[in-house]
C-alpha cells in the first residue's frame, strides 16, 4: 500500500520526501524494521522509539513517523500530534478497516474482563457463530492462541488479527478494553459496537501506570466516547463517573431494582467437582440460568455476556448452554483431583481480587480453606503486606511460595508477604 493511502484520514505535517511511495509494513519496535517499511516513532514509560529513529533508516525504513522533532537524512518525514493515536490511523487504513466488516465488543472493568469474553466466544459458539478474543489470555481465534505481551495489544496487531479473525470467518471479535490500552490510544481509529463496564478498583496506579484513581477512572470512561451502545454494571458506586460524558446509548445491569436487567433469585452450585452459581434475570430480558464458575461476580460476569449475545439475537438454549459448563484458564478454574478436595486456580493477584476469591469460596463453607500464592517480584511491597493479611484473615492455612521473582530475591518477596500475615495472626508456613 502507498504512503498517502496509509495517512488517509490522519492529520499531518508533511516535513520533506515522498509520500507516494510504496510501503511493505508499518514498525513500532526498532528491532523488527524491514526493507521499505515506516517506522513510527512510540513514547513509551521507560524506552522512546524517537531515540532509534536512525536506526531504523539505516534498516531500511523508507518514512518516519514522529511527534518530537528529528534531523533526519534520506527518508520521508511525517510529523504528528500524537504517534500512538497516528499508528492506530494508520494500522486501521493499512488493514483496510476491518472493524467495519466485524462486530466489535470491548469489555473494560478491573476485574472480570478476561471471564466475559471467554463467556461471550462460549455462547456464540453454541450458536455457532465464530468469534475471536483479545486479550490477557492472547489473540484466540478458534483452537488457536497466539501470545501477546499486553491485554490490549498495540493498535497494529488489533488491526491485524481482527482482519485475520475475518479471513478466518469471525463474525465477532470480543476483546479486553484495558485502562492502559484506552489512554495509549490502542483501541482508537474504530468505534465498538458494544462497550461493557464491569467494576472498578484501584488499580495499576503508579508513575508507569496511572498517577491517581481519577484518571485510572478517566481512561476506563474513554470507552463509552469510542462505543456506539454502553452495558454497564450500575452496581458499582463509580458506574456514574465511568459513563459520564458517554456519547453512546446506555443500557445498566445488577442486582439494584433500577437496573434494566435485573439479576436475583442467586443460589450457589456445589457438587464434587463442580461450584457454580444459579440466578435468574427479569426486566429487558427473562431468563433463568446456571454458571459453571462460582460466586456472586460470577452473576454479574455472566449478566454482562448475556446482554450482548441477547443483542446478537443468539437464543436462549445457546447462552444456557454456554454458560452451565463454562471454564477459562486460570480463572476460578476447577481441577479435576484424585482426593477428597477441591483444587482451584485462580489469577487473584492483588489485594482486591483475593478478598473477591476467597469470599466466595467461604460462601461454599469448606471444611478447610487452604491457600497457595506468591507475588511478583519488581512489584509493589504494599501489594504483597495486603495479600497477606487478606490470606491470613480468610484462609485456615496460607502457603507461601515463588511468583515470578524477576530480579528479586525469593526469600525477600516471602518476607514480605509474612508481614501482611502476621498481621491477621494467620496460620502460615513458607
């Protein structure tokens, strides 16, 4: 594709060169620049593609996209407001907008992201109706994975596996909506069909990150100016913050009265081998449905996949059979076990999510409640001292053990954690 077709739509300061050039790809990373390519210039938290701009010409990049000013020599410059939203412009045109060909779901919310989009693939494909994920799990697209490195890759690959979910015969492609994706510009140059809002906690607040709450709220709400209908959880006590400003029509779920989509009636599932959640949901919609994943969040992750297949026309024997044998890698996910117990695995990896997770497993009134973890290392302290303390408050007995240690020392990371217990006088062994 020519460079000018590329930059359709984009606005740009044409520094010197040529854009009726042919292009072979677009490259953000340095390291992968190839002959006849542009390469556009990303500022990252801790690396500056600006900072490898000549590098990448004497790869053989033929155009440059900046943003910061550059001296460079025998190439065509382009120059920006912003690379991250131009690469998104420019990815959409070079994959010739295939959000336009494809139904497109965004799921945001701190917790629940990557369950729902796994309950929406599941029931449409008891529909059979194929469809694609994006997200913490990697690019699915039927019995594949391919690997990624964020929840929400960079806008290329979103362009590029979306037009390959479409040669691939995906009708829809639902895909996690991160904090940082939506504020990195990754999900622009496209509007969703569906936006879903699940719940909101503090988190990935830091300098890297997100400075404060309020704009880690902030860029979850970018969602619903990029959305053509919002389905939010009206539960949660920011939902108002979330949605404020929407551009989109809005439709709300929960267990509140006022809720168009109203969920009761909950009664937990147990059997060996088995712990679900019943609930029946009445309003816009009437169904009554068994999960095969525990627990009240369980309900409202459930909820939210039902009102976007609902609005896919999918019938109501797909989403009850979608939803009653459920089950998603690493996510509350039961593990078939010789003994007389019950093995789960969940990703809980804050203070949040494990209060979540082991609160919902006492609901079951487990004879004995063990629990297993550790904690990255080069991560927050504060993270581990509060995983602690909720292990040793809820769990009869708290495991200690390695997580990932990066460049820390193992011992250090568990002393840390025996801090957070020591605090709830919980029994414990490392």
């Amino acid at each position: 594709m020519r460079l000018n077709n590329i930059l359709n739509g984009l606005e740009y300061s044409f520094i010197k060169g040529n854009i009726d050039v042919e292009i072979s790809d677009i490259i953000y990373d340095s390291r992968k620049v190839t002959s006849g390519c542009v390469f556009v210039c990303l500022k990252g938290a801790t690396v500056d593609g600006h900072n490898f701009a000549k590098e990448a010409i004497k790869k053989g990049a033929v155009a440059v996209v900046y943003e910061e000013e550059l001296d460079l020599d025998n190439v065509t410059c382009i120059k920006v407001e912003n690379t991250r939203a131009a690469l998104a412009s420019m990815s959409a045109s070079f994959f010739n907008h295939p959000a336009n060909e494809i139904i497109t779901i965004g799921i945001t919310g701190t917790k629940g992201k990557t369950t729902t989009t796994c309950m929406v693939k599941s029931i449409l494909e008891k529909e059979g109706c194929k469809a694609g994920v994006i997200g913490t799990i990697g690019i699915i697209i039927g019995d594949k994975i391919i690997k990624t490195n964020n929840t929400t890759p960079e806008s290329y690959e979103i362009q590029k596996y979306m037009r390959l979910m479409i040669d691939k015969g995906c009708k829809v492609v639902v895909m996690e909506a991160s904090s940082l994706g939506l504020k990195w510009n990754r999900l622009d140059a496209f509007t969703f069909d569906y936006g879903v809002f699940m719940n909101l906690s503090p988190d990935h607040i830091g300098t890297d990150e997100h400075e404060t709450f309020e704009e880690y709220v902030k860029c979850k709400s970018l969602l619903f100016k990029k959305c053509k209908l919002g389905i939010v959880n009206i539960d949660d006590k920011d939902y108002a913050n979330v949605i404020e400003n929407h551009t989109c029509d809005i439709e709300t779920f929960g267990f509140s009265d006022n809720a168009d989509i109203v969920i009761y009636n909950r009664k937990l599932i147990s059997r060996p081998g088995y712990l679900g959640v019943h609930f029946d949901i009445k309003g816009k919609y009437n169904l009554a449905v068994d999960a095969g994943t525990p627990g009240k969040f369980s309900a409202y992750n459930a909820t939210a996949a039902i009102a976007i297949c609902k609005h896919l026309n999918v019938s109501d024997e797909s989403i009850k059979e979608g939803l009653k044998n459920f089950k998603v890698s690493g996510r509350v996910e039961i593990i078939d076990v010789p003994g007389n117990y019950t093995l789960i695995i969940d990703y809980a990896h804050n203070e949040i999510s494990m209060e979540n997770i082991l609160k919902t497993l006492k609901e079951y009134n487990p004879k004995r409640l063990i629990t297993l973890f550790g904690s990255g290392g080069d991560r927050s302290k504060q993270r581990r001292f509060d995983m602690g303390e909720v292990s040793g408050k809820l769990s009869d007995l708290s495991v200690l053990t390695d997580d990932n240690p990066r460049f820390e020392n193992v011992m250090d990371i568990l002393n840390d954690i025996e801090v957070g217990v020591k605090r709830s006088n919980g029994k414990y062994i490392k």
